[in-house]
C-alpha cells in the first residue's frame, strides 16, 4: 500500500489510510550553508524532500540551534526531528535519506565533520537490527572508536540516540512517548537524564 504524503508543524496529526504503515523517527542536521544558503534553509528543505508517495511526514520538531559537535568540528547546528509513517522497508528508508543527502549536496570525508546535511533514521518501529548482539556492540563502542569507526550495516535504534540532545530535545516535540525497544526508556526519560548544562544550550531558533 501507499502511505499518503502530510506535512505538519509541531503537531500531531491522525492520518487515515496508512495504519499498516510503520512508524519512523527521523533526525536532520546542518551546520554549512549548502544549496540553501543557511544551515536552517538546509534542514526545512531535508523535511520538504521527505514526503514522498511511501512516506509521510506526520509531524515535526521545531528547530534547534546546537553547540556543534564534536566541539571545535565546525560552526554550531540546526538541528530538527521528524516523525513518519511509511511503507519502506528500513533499508529502503536509508537509501531514500542518503538520495536526499547526495542531492543536496552532502559528501562524506571526514566522520563527524561539518556537513551541508545530515539525515539520520533513529528508529523503525520497535526494531532492533541487525540483532540486539549487534546493537549493543555499536551502542558500546568507546568514544574514541567512534570517532573513526561506521558500521557497515544499519544499526537500529540509533546507537547513539540516548545519549544525544541534540537528537532527544527535538524528538520531545514529536515522539516525547516512545519507547527505546532495548532500553525500555521512553524519550521522556532519556530527556530526563540529560545533563541540564548540555540542555540549556540547545535553544528554540526564533522565525
């Protein structure tokens, strides 16, 4: 089936028609001016690209300005989240977010290096690929392993998605109830134990 294309602002929105979908956490990210001129233009068109016949956009984060990271990496972020539902597979979903990056001009040389656009899939449902062995092994890595170290596979959730603001303080507007399938924490928990000093310098942008 297809899933019908929505697009919303920081809003739940109930769709027909695509219950047989699966849901999908999404979370984009900027910090070089790219085709769009600003790291904010950047992200609000990464969304626009987004909504396709086999993906919809149910809702979306506000936009965040984030102390980039790793410090001293680059100018600070823009950072959002998106919720979705879609028809994909999550092999599918990743393809279509890497079309996106490359379109838009994203080329990767240096792992964590400023970037035109970053589009990561942080949760399929509650899948945990490629095994919860596999996920706990990436989920584990040291900090300095990943720094220099990818997977080769899809690592579903995000291995690093508990311990981000960047990535939790958007998903708060869109998906503040769900569950982390390994963990058991919901991302209201995760926001929860955050560092407040890290929190405090992640900030709404003004229109």
């Amino acid at each position: 089936m297809l899933c019908i294309p929505v697009r919303h602002i920081h809003k739940e929105i109930i769709v027909t028609n695509v219950t047989e979908c699966n849901s999908v956490l999404v979370a984009i990210g900027a910090n070089l001016p790219g085709q769009m001129d600003s790291p904010k233009g950047q992200v609000v068109s990464a969304i626009s690209e987004l909504v396709t016949e086999t993906l919809a956009v149910l809702s979306q984060s506000r936009l965040y300005g984030t102390p980039c990271f790793p410090p001293g990496a680059g100018p600070d972020f823009v950072n959002a989240a998106v919720r979705c539902r879609t028809s994909l597979s999550p092999s599918e979903v990743l393809d279509r977010l890497h079309q996106i990056e490359v379109r838009m001009g994203r080329v990767r040389q240096v792992r964590w290096g400023a970037r035109v656009i970053d589009i990561d899939l942080l949760a399929y449902g509650d899948q945990v690929l490629p095994d919860r062995a596999g996920y706990a092994h990436w989920a584990a890595l040291a900090p300095e392993a990943q720094a220099v170290r990818a997977p080769q596979d899809l690592i579903l959730p995000h291995p690093r998605l508990h311990e981000r603001g960047f990535v939790l303080v958007p998903l708060m507007d869109v998906a503040p109830d769900w569950v982390h399938p390994v963990t058991g924490q919901t991302v209201r928990q995760m926001h929860a134990a955050l560092d407040p000093a890290e929190l405090a310098q992640i900030q709404p942008l003004t229109e």
